[in-house]
C-alpha cells in the first residue's frame, strides 16, 4: 500500500492524544497499544521514505556539477 503524507499525520495525531483509534476517510482502525501504533508510524515513515527514493525526490547522494571555462587557446 503506498501511504501518504495524511496517514503520518492521522498516525501522529492520535499518538499525540494518547489515542488507540484512528480514522482517514471511512477508514477506521484500532491499534491494541501505543507499541503497535509507534511501529505503524515507523512503518509509514519508512516507507514514505522509499517513495521519496524511488521517485527521486530523496536522492541517495548529493550531486555536484563542475562547470570550467576558458577564452580561447
């Protein structure tokens, strides 16, 4: 399932309150603890994080370009 930046924050939001349920949409789902909930959240984020990769928005390595110039010769 590819996840979006909504479900990070709906993750976060109800870590936030000290909730176990959280909805998106007419989704709802119920987590059995904050342990569960935490590692969907790092799941989420993790996986955002490939996207960003994949998609090139994320580059595994910073790039440089050299330009060099000469009048003549």
């Amino acid at each position: 399932m590819a996840y979006t930046q909504a479900h990070l924050d709906a993750l976060q939001a109800a870590l936030a309150k000290g909730e176990k349920r959280v909805s998106l949409g007419d989704k709802t789902v119920e987590y059995r603890s904050v342990e569960e909930l935490t590692a969907a959240i790092e799941a989420v984020k993790r996986d955002l994080f490939q996207q960003a990769v994949a998609t090139g928005l994320w580059p595994n390595a910073p790039r440089q370009i050299r330009l060099t110039t000469s009048k003549g010769c």
